[in-house]
C-alpha cells in the first residue's frame, strides 16, 4: 500500500486531499482519494476507508505499519 503524503487543493485556502493506492487485491489497484478541513484529517479519512474495505479495524490495520523507509540513524 502505498499513502501519499496530503496536498491542498490547488486554491490556497482550501481543503486537502490525500491519495492512497492498495496493490495485489485485485488485477488493477484500487486508487483512494480522501478529503479534510487539514491535512491529518485527510489522511486519517483515507486510513479509515482502507481498513473498512479490507473489513478490519483501524487499530489491527496499522499494528505493524512502518513510517517512511530506512529510518537507521545515519553514521556521522
């Protein structure tokens, strides 16, 4: 699964959209596109219809995700 990080909409003062694409259900990704008033709103939206299409609660969804790549201190 793959989570785009929020964007505002191309207006300055409006609201966000985040972009989720899950891979491997079907023969085609399913592409989610959530909104919100900020951008934490927008991504929790996305989160919460991912789990519910995959029929699991938020909580079990995100027990094992993992932030960003390689998140290793770097070695001076």
């Amino acid at each position: 699964m793959t989570v785009d990080a929020p964007q505002p909409f191309s207006k300055p003062d409006a609201d966000y959209f985040c972009r989720l694409r899950i891979e491997g259900l079907q023969p085609a990704p399913i592409i989610i596109q959530t909104t919100g008033t900020e951008p934490a709103q927008a991504l929790m939206s996305g989160l919460t219809e991912i789990s519910a299409r995959l029929s699991v609660s938020l909580s079990d969804f995100l027990s094992e995700a993992r932030i960003g790549g390689d998140l290793a201190p770097a070695v001076g």
